[in-house]
C-alpha cells in the first residue's frame, strides 16, 4: 500500500557512489522510479570513482582488493540506468522544501520531491598545518582520485602525512603505478597502529616515519627553483629527526628538525595531508 | 621541469587542443583541466586573498581551489571539467579582485 501510494511520488536521491545506486535499486524493486542526481559526470562517487571513457586501466590496477566490489556496483548501475532517472553533472546547491536548487552546465535549475534521500558521502578529514595552503599541497583523497581518475601523480616526489589506513593504501597506490613516494610521515599513536597492522601492512620501499608531530610543510611553488621543495618538519616524542628525501628508504636520526628535502625532492613536489594528526603545540 | 603532475600510464589517447592565456597547449582526451594544466605547469591561477599561486586541492569539486575561466567569462573548476578541442582558458580572474594584503 505504501508503495501503491509513493509511486506517484517524486523520490529524489542525490549522489550517485555506492550508497546513492543501491538505495536506487532498491527502489526499483519497490517498482519506484527515481531521480538520481549527482555531482560527477559519472557513477561511483569516489571510492569507487570510474575513469573516463577512453581509459584503459582493468578494474584490479584501478581497485585492488576491492575491484570486484567496484565491478559489481559500475554494473549494478549500468543495469539500473534505464530505470531511473539519472542527472550526472548536476550540483544541488540548495534546498527548500520540497524542491531543490540546482545547477548544471553553468545554469540553475529547480527539482521537486515529495522525498528526498542523501547520499552525499563523505570528504577528507583534514589536519591543517603551517603551509598546508601552499600550491602543491593535496589532500589525501585528492591524490588518489589524481591517480585513479587520471592516472597521474599530484607531483615528482611525493610525501604523504596523516594517519589511518588510506595514508599507506594511497601511498602504495603511487608506489604499484610508478609514481615516487618520499616518504610517509604516520601520525598517529602507537596503540593505533598496533590495530591496523594487519591492513596496512605492504607499503615496501618507502621511508615511513611513525609517531610524527607535524608542524609545518613546505611546498614549492615554482618547480625548478631553489625553493622548490616539498618540506614536512616533524618531532618524534619530543625531540626532533632529520631525514633526507634523496636517500631513498633511509630512517630518521635524531636532529633539530625532520626535513624533507634535496634533489630527491625537485623539481616539482608534491605532499597530500590526511589525518587527524597530531599537531605541534605551536600549530593547536 | 615545468610541470607538477606526472603522467604514470594512459598516455596513448587522442590529443586535445587548447589555449591557456593565449598560448596553445596540447593535451590528452579525457583529460581534467587540471591535468592538463598542471602536467605543463606548476600553478592554476594567482590566489585572490594574497601573493600567491593556486595549484588545486581536493581534486573532488569541493575546495573551489581550482577556478579557471573561458576567455567569454565562464567560471569552471579545472578538477572537475574536462578538456575540449578548441577550449580558450584564462587563468586571470576577470571579475573584479579582492584587495591583496602584504
């Protein structure tokens, strides 16, 4: 009955990753046709983001252990499509009730719903840090959709800082595709880590740093300068190490500061910040 | 060096001709702007809040870090739009600035 009753009503789902399709598909099957809109120019949000047409790459390269997730929901909704209707490249920007505001294309459009379900997803929680404005720095979510959707890196030499398991499943991303990984600057506690050991296990070839206190990153805005360099300053419990990029796979040693920098790092860098990390008390 | 993103693998695609301030650029379809831009150079745009240049940031279409415009006035996102033959791209804001401190 209350399906009979909503069919003649507007359900209007907006993003189009995993949640948005299968909350699609289960209103299919409910014999429902809804409007799914969506702010990228294709389905799959942004774990499971699909390159453009055109692009080559299989679905292990693109997904590893989660390419038949990926497969399974790209199809689900190549089946679906049909069925609903579908509005790509269109960014709510507003809502009233009863009808949201939108815009596509440069122009502003209204659509109306008798139900409205969100499927926004979520975004990079970011830690900031002194110089984490500077050109050159990304967010972590931001290099791996560089790689993933466009199959390059956000730089020559790439540091990555935070902490949690994206911080070494999007470093060794960079490392499987050829990109140069730096190092990978972990914030986060002992005790943590000890937890995600077993997922985060595999990032070889890449200097790690644990248990950093991140204060500061330096990126260089113009590549080929003397100031380009991608720079983190970091102290481990207190006291401070230094570390040379160039020195591919080398550990820290106690010193003033944690410095990443030198050839290794020119000409154009790169740093993605993930976190939450710790900060410096300088930078609370 | 002159660029800032480094393509790692589908390179074999078609070219794609632009401008970016007047100047022609050569890029790959399927490209976003972005790549296109910052595979040839270091920066997007001057920063409208102070002497800085702006590169990007989410790559998601959040951040608005990334505008550029059409030379008709256009505003896009270089992360979230991508290359067409023909584009004329002007990394200058044509509307008027915020007043720059320092």
């Amino acid at each position: 009955m209350a399906t009979a009753r909503l069919s003649s009503n507007k359900v209007v789902i907006v993003g189009a990753g995993p949640a948005g399709i299968r909350c699609a598909e289960t209103l299919v099957a409910a014999g429902l046709k809804p409007i799914l809109i969506d702010e990228n120019r294709r389905d799959g949000g942004q774990i499971y983001r699909r390159q453009p047409e055109g692009f080559t790459r299989d679905y292990a390269t693109l997904y590893g252990t989660e390419a038949g997730k990926a497969r399974d929901l790209h199809q689900s909704f190549d089946r679906l499509r049909g069925s609903i209707d579908y509005r790509p490249d269109t960014l709510v920007w507003n809502l009233t009730p009863g009808q949201l505001c939108c815009v596509s294309q440069g122009k502003h459009t209204t659509v109306d719903y008798d139900a409205l379900i969100l499927c926004t997803g979520a975004t990079d929680r970011l830690m900031p840090i002194e110089g984490w404005q500077l050109a050159g720095t990304y967010s972590l979510g931001g290099a791996q959709i560089a790689l993933k959707s466009q199959a390059v890196s956000i730089g020559h030499s790439v540091v990555f800082m935070g902490s949690g398991p994206l911080l070494y499943l999007v470093a060794s991303q960079y490392v499987k595709a050829g990109a140069k990984v730096a190092a990978v600057l972990d914030t986060s506690p002992l005790s943590k880590r000890i937890l995600a050991m077993p997922k985060t296990a595999g990032a070889s070839g890449i200097a790690v740093h644990r248990d950093e206190t991140i204060g500061a990153a330096v990126s260089g805005e113009n590549p080929g300068t003397p100031r380009d360099q991608t720079s983190a300053s970091a102290g481990r419990r207190g006291k401070r190490c230094q570390w040379r990029a160039g020195q591919h796979g080398a550990r820290g040693k106690p010193d003033d500061q944690l410095r990443c920098r030198g050839p290794g790092l020119s000409p154009a860098p790169g740093n993605a910040i993930g976190g939450p990390g710790r900060l410096s008390p300088a930078f609370r | 060096m002159k660029g800032r993103f480094v393509r790692l693998a589908e390179q074999g695609r078609p070219t794609v001709n632009l401008k970016v301030d007047g100047a022609a650029i050569e890029a790959l379809q399927g490209d976003t702007l972005i790549v296109a831009l910052l595979t040839q150079g270091s920066a997007l745009r001057q920063s409208e809040f102070d002497s800085g240049r702006r590169a990007g940031f989410c790559l998601m279409g959040a951040c608005q870090d990334c505008w550029v415009w059409t030379r008709s006035g256009e505003r896009l996102r270089a992360c979230s739009n991508e290359v067409r033959e023909g584009l004329d791209i002007v990394t200058t804001q044509p509307e008027a600035t915020w007043p720059l401190h320092g």
